[in-house]
C-alpha cells in the first residue's frame, strides 16, 4: 500500500532530470532555496498519484477535455532537514512523527507535464538570501497531511505558470491571493483556472487565448475585484515609491504585485519581503520625518519564470528630460536581469479608504504636533506604517504587555487603553522611532516612542483624525459613541520605548 | 523621551488642541494637510507611455 510513498535522499531529487521542473532557472532556484536552508534539505518524500487541487482544477477545465487527455494526477515532493527511511515512514513510531514534524521544509508538486512544470509549492521561508537576513511578514502557515502524519510549514506559497490555462499573471495573482485566505475574512481560496476566469470574464472552459495574450494590469485588477479585494492600482511608480509600497503592505501581511517589463515582453512578480540595511547617509526625510522603507535595499519576489525568493533592487533611470522609469533587477541564479516596472497592484482588504500616502500625511502631521507640545523630541524620527486587524493588534498587545519577564513591552496603561477603544476592523498603525535608535547593523526594527492608530474607513483626507495617540507619557483616544465621538485624555506612569509590532502572520 | 513627568494637566491641554484640529479644523490645518499631500504625490513618478501601460504580462 506504501508503494506510492519513496523516501530518498533530497540530494537524488536534486539529480533525478525527470523531477526538474521547466525552465531551468525556476528548478535551479528551488534545488538552490533547499540547499541554503538551516538546516537543509536531506530527506525527501515523494508522493506519487497527488491529486493537486489547483491542478485538477485546471485538468477538468482543459486537459481532461482533450480527445488524447493528459495524465489527471501529479508528484509531490516532501522534503525534511531529518534522515529517515521508508521503514520509519511506514513504521510511524512516535519518535519519527516528531522527527518529521520538526524538521518539515514543505513540498513542491509536480505537473505531468511535458516538459515537467511546478505546481503548487511551499518552502519554508529561508532567513538568509546571498548572506542578507530577509524578513517574510507576509508569510503564512500551510498545513499538510503526508500519509495521515499531521505537518506544517511557514512560507510565501509559489508556482510557476503550466503555459496553457495560466500565465505569469495568472501565477503572481495567485501567489498574493492564497497567502490571504486566513487572513482576510470573506477571500476563497482560488485555483488558477479561477483566477484566469475570473481575470478575463470566462465562464467556460478555457482555449489557448490566455496563453498567446496574456493579462494586462486592468484585467489582473478585475480578477482581485472578484476574488473580493479593493485593489490599488498604482501606476508608473518611481523606485522609492514602489520600495515604500511594498515595504507597508509586505509588513502588513499583505504581498502586492509588481507589473513589468523585460524589453518588449511584459511579466508579473510577487512581492513577498525584503531585507533591511542601512539607510543612505545621511537618512532622506520628508519635514524631519524618514520613513521605514528607506532602511529596505532589497525586496524579495516570487517570478514564475526565474524562481522563488529571489532578491530584486530598485532605482531610477532617467529617460528623458524630466522623466524617468524605475528599473528593476533581479538577482536570479543565472545572474542579474533588468527589467521597467509599469505598476504596482495591491489587494486591499475591503472598505479601507484610507490609502497609504494620506497615512503617511497624517503621520507627519502628529509628529509635528507632539514635537510643538515637547513630548517628542526635536530631532529626526522614522514612522514605520502598517494596515493591521484591530483584533490582531489588540491581541499582539496582551500577549506582549510590559512585564518583568518583559521589560521592552508595551506599557500597562496603552493596553488597557487600546483594547478597551472601539475600532473597526482594520486599522491604520503607525510606529515612531528616533533614527539614532535605529542601528543599521541589526536587521531588527528599533524601539518604539510614539505610535497612532488611525480609522482605515476615513474618508476624508484634509482633516488630521486618530483614534488612538500615544504620545511618550500621553494617551488620547477618541471614543465612537451613539451619541458621538468623544476625545479621552489618559496619563501613562509608567511609559519608556517598547518593541515594535510583531511582525508574525496574522489570523 | 523628552519629557519624563507627564501630569494630568498636560494630557488634557494637549486632549484641548487636538479637539479643535479634529473637530473644528481651522483652515490653516486644511491648508497645511492640502500641502503635505501635494508634496508627497509630487515624488517623480515615471514616464507614462501608453502602450507600456497596455502591455500584457504572460
């Protein structure tokens, strides 16, 4: 019965030129991503006969329909930092189960294609790429049943596109989407089949039209729409805009999608981190107030095409006279390839009006006001934005509530003033620290002083507006009653810097 | 911090200012908001060629 299950070794997969996935790069970035894990990959499982949910979808919408069909079932690959054998697999004694489970890195599937394609894939996310600590907060937790052994994994899902009922966009849509399912109330998870339907208004199974004509930005747009985002659709943004963006909604949990263009041939990525380094020297600031993404030199994208987690830069390249375009260059295994980004799509949450340049607004404006009343201090600060849930941030509170045991957590008086506020349920957070606490050697974020929780259903833009403000020693919050808004004063005794919201997947 | 003995007085002379910018924001605030928004959608933004925008991605 086990005879679908073969336990190898991970190296023999990495070898075995029948379970290379096409094109090469997309195979040589994944035996690459194993390989650098701590620990890597040394054991791999491969399940044959998977039935794959997105690859089923799209068999019954196409394959499955042809008068020679294809085959209906898929590879997937198990891999695991532990050794084990078929034996132990079989045997399933407790101690195996523990073993598998911790040291689980995800698995990879495989299309019956000719040539072979990548399906589904989920790797755990690795912490280092080319010697950068990278930061995933856009991560999210995939559970995997493996032969009834319960295991999960952390990571930025990928696939790269099977060239028939998908393309790239089809692909990078579906790499921000399926991240967002157990995170954002009211998003299905989606099959590429679905996606594709959805993008170009099919509601029938699918020709060869997709792959000969690809998606353009206003049909990835609609297949967010019905998905059930508020997308954001940003256009031509300059370098510093596209890392600003990517920066606040990687941080938010939320990974956007970059439109591009390699020459003539236009092409879509997913945004799933970024590293953290130092700033430029000295730190730009827009009125004495730096920004967060200033201190991010790369980002790191999903390209179905070139492979998973690689790491992109940005910068600006004039083209003529006053304008310019945001090149983009990618650091692939087969070296750095340049591409034009023609825009940004980032699928927002529903009924969050408030965009992130009036954030940013808004954020300077407080700064200032706490700089006039002397609570913070007249020197440069960095603001670090996010769109969180406000449960997620009531709960983030309490757990990390200033004690002996804690002592950079949040003081007492700010979580009993923050749970106790009525909010809606995304809220606009925004974290103040003096640029001298922010030590570029340490890829941690630096101590918060101040922090504003804005109504992310405001809707007007001209008017300064916060729910909750703490200044160092001051709360204010403006309480949404029947009869009213109500501004509340509080005292915080005990206040000092605390630690910045965590950035963990949020439920 | 700039100030390590916050007292109730000061909360509610702060709580005092931020009433009148929320709600009955003087025009001088309009104003100064007006401006912080046109300077950050003043970033250069890239050029916009049409048929870049119309490009498909496959």
């Amino acid at each position: 019965m086990f005879e679908r299950f073969q336990v190898v070794r991970a190296a023999d997969v990495f070898a075995d030129e029948n379970l290379q996935p096409y094109p090469e790069n997309v195979a040589d970035r994944l035996r690459e991503v194993l390989s650098s894990l701590d620990p890597p990959a040394r054991t791999a499982v491969i399940e044959s006969d998977y039935t794959d949910v997105d690859y089923s979808a799209s068999y019954y919408d196409q394959r499955g329909r042809s008068f020679t069909p294809d085959r209906r079932v898929t590879k997937r690959i198990h891999f695991f930092a532990a050794e084990f054998s078929d034996e132990d697999l079989i045997e399933a004694s407790q101690h195996t189960i523990s073993t598998m489970q911790d040291s689980y890195l995800g698995f990879a599937v495989l299309r019956p294609e000719t040539p072979v394609t990548l399906g589904r894939t989920v790797i755990a996310c690795p912490s280092t790429i080319r010697r950068h600590p990278v930061r995933f907060p856009t991560r999210s937790t995939t559970k995997v049943d493996l032969a009834g052994i319960p295991l999960e994994v952390e990571s930025c899902p990928y696939m790269s596109q099977d060239a028939k009922i998908m393309v790239c966009a089809t692909a990078a849509l579906w790499m921000s989407s399926s991240n967002l399912v157990d995170k954002i109330p009211g998003i299905p998870f989606r099959t590429t089949a679905e996606i594709t339907a959805l993008a170009m208004s099919l509601d029938r199974p699918f020709g060869p039209a997709v792959v000969q004509r690809g998606l353009s930005i206003v049909e990835m747009e609609q297949a967010f729409i019905r998905m059930g985002f508020d997308p954001r659709r940003h256009e031509f943004p300059s370098a510093d805009r596209i890392v600003e963006i990517c920066h606040l909604f990687s941080d938010s949990g939320i990974p956007p999608v970059l439109g591009i263009t390699f020459g003539p041939v236009g092409h879509a990525v997913t945004v799933v981190g970024y590293t953290l380094g130092a700033p430029p020297d000295p730190v730009p600031a827009f009125r004495d107030v730096a920004s967060a993404h200033q201190y991010v030199p790369y980002l790191v994208v999903h390209d179905d095409q070139r492979g998973m987690y690689l790491l992109a830069e940005l910068e600006d390249d004039p083209v003529d006279g006053d304008r310019r375009t945001a090149v983009l260059t990618l650091h692939t295994p087969n070296g750095p390839e340049r591409a034009r980004c023609t825009a940004i799509l980032v699928p927002f949450p529903r009924r969050v009006m408030l965009d992130a340049l009036e954030v940013t607004a808004q954020a300077g404006y407080w700064i200032e006001f706490g700089k006039r009343f002397g609570v913070i201090e007249d020197r440069k600060v960095v603001s670090r934005k996010l769109l969180v849930r406000s449960n997620s941030y009531k709960q983030k509170l309490l757990e990390n509530r200033r004690s002996p045991s804690k002592p950079d957590g949040y003081p007492k008086e700010l979580v009993d003033f923050a749970r106790a506020l009525p909010m809606p349920r995304y809220v606009w957070l925004i974290e103040v620290s003096y640029v001298k606490d922010w030590d570029p050697t340490n890829p941690a974020l630096p101590p918060v002083i101040a922090e504003f929780v804005l109504d992310s259903t405001l809707t007007e833009d001209r008017r300064p507006d916060f729910l909750m403000a703490h200044f160092p020693g001051r709360l204010l919050g403006n309480v949404v009653k029947e009869s009213g808004v109500e501004l509340v004063p509080e005292t915080v005794s005990d206040d000092g810097d605390h630690l910045p919201f965590p950035d963990i997947p949020r439920p | 911090m700039a100030d390590q003995k916050p007292n109730r007085t000061d909360a509610v002379e702060m709580a005092k200012e931020v009433e009148r910018i929320i709600r009955h924001t003087p025009p001088d605030v309009i104003r100064d908001m007006e401006k912080r928004l046109q300077e950050l959608r003043q970033t250069p933004e890239a050029s916009t060629s049409d048929e870049l925008m119309h490009k498909r991605a496959g």
